[in-house]
C-alpha cells in the first residue's frame, strides 16, 4: 500500500487550499497516495500515515482551522511525520527569504516533532472576505505572491522523505 498523505488546511479566502491541492498533486506524482481536504473537515488524521497541515496567516496568527485540527489531532500527530506550512506575506520577496514561523505555529513546534516548516507568500484577489482585505485591496497592496515552483520544490522534498 503506497503511504497515505493528508494535506490539510485552513483557508478564508480559498489561497491556501491551492497551495494544499498543488502539494497533494506532486505527492501523487511521486507515487504517494495523497488528499487535501480543509482541516475543519477531517475527522480522523489517524487515517493517514503522514500529514501536511497549512494555515493562512492572519493579523499574526494562524488559521484558526489549522490551530485547531493539531490541537484536536495531536495524539494521531504524535505519531506520524508531519509537515507545517503558512501562507501569507503579500510581498513579492517572500519566496527569497526564510520566514519565522508566527508564535501559533512555533507553539506546535515546540510540543510536536516537526519535519520542517516554511512560509510562502500569500494571495489577496477582489472578493476577499472583510473589510480589512477590501482596504489593502484599495490600498493597492493585493496580488498574488505564491511561488509555485517553490511550493512544489518543498513538496517533492516531502515526498522523497517519504518514498527513500
Ligand atoms: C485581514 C487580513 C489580515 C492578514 N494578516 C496577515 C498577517 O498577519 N501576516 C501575513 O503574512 N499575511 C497576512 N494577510 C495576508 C493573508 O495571509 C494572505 O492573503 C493569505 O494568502 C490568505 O490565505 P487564504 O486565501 O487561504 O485565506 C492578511 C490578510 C488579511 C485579509
């Protein structure tokens, strides 16, 4: 049986989980079983035999969905290889440089044996949700800045960890 990946994710405005669904995507390619499904939606990550949880980064912290899949999974994570990934800065730089983990995600880090974690630029397009969003949009501060070459170099190196 080919291992079982779950990649899973908290999103508001839908940026994340592409991000997820393109680290499933190379997975599979590598011959991995693998699915992304949003965090809030798994009932099980003991289901899985490794798992990818990602997060949306907002006002510092991250997506309440990842924050509470790890908390309620921990027990399952525990035990499996496990992956984190962010997504947030709307820089264009922030594929060139390594980003810290914000304090939620280093809280997991500390409790859990983390593989790696990494932050990728975010995404902020008309018809994102709140207020907030809508001014930066106006501020003329929105854009994609996910490096998709990049996300799908971390998500091969996963998946050579897992296949050699
Ligand atoms: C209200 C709001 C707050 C945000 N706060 C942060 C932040 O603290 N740090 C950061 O790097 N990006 C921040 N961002 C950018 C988002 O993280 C980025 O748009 C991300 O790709 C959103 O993920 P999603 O589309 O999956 O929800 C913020 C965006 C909004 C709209």
């Amino acid at each position: 049986m080919p291992t079982n990946v779950l990649v899973a994710y908290g999103t508001t405005n839908g940026s994340t989980a592409e991000i997820a669904e393109t680290i499933a995507e190379v997975l599979r390619k590598d011959g991995l079983t693998a699915r992304a499904r949003p965090a809030r939606s798994v009932p099980t990550a003991a289901a899985y035999d490794a798992v990818v949880v990602g997060g949306g980064l907002y006002a510092g912290r991250w997506h309440k969905d990842a924050r509470r899949f790890v908390r309620y999974h921990r027990k399952a994570l525990a035990e499996r290889p496990l992956w984190l990934f962010s997504s947030g800065p709307l820089d264009a730089l922030a594929y060139a440089r390594d980003i810290p983990p914000v304090r939620d995600v280093h809280k997991v880090m500390v409790r859990l044996e983390v593989r790696e974690h990494v932050t990728f630029g975010g995404c902020l397009r008309e018809g994102a949700h709140g207020w907030i969003a809508r001014m930066i949009l106006r501020g003329g501060q929105g854009g994609d800045f996910r490096d998709f070459d990049q996300i799908r170099a971390w998500a091969a190196r996963i998946g050579h960890e897992l296949t050699g």
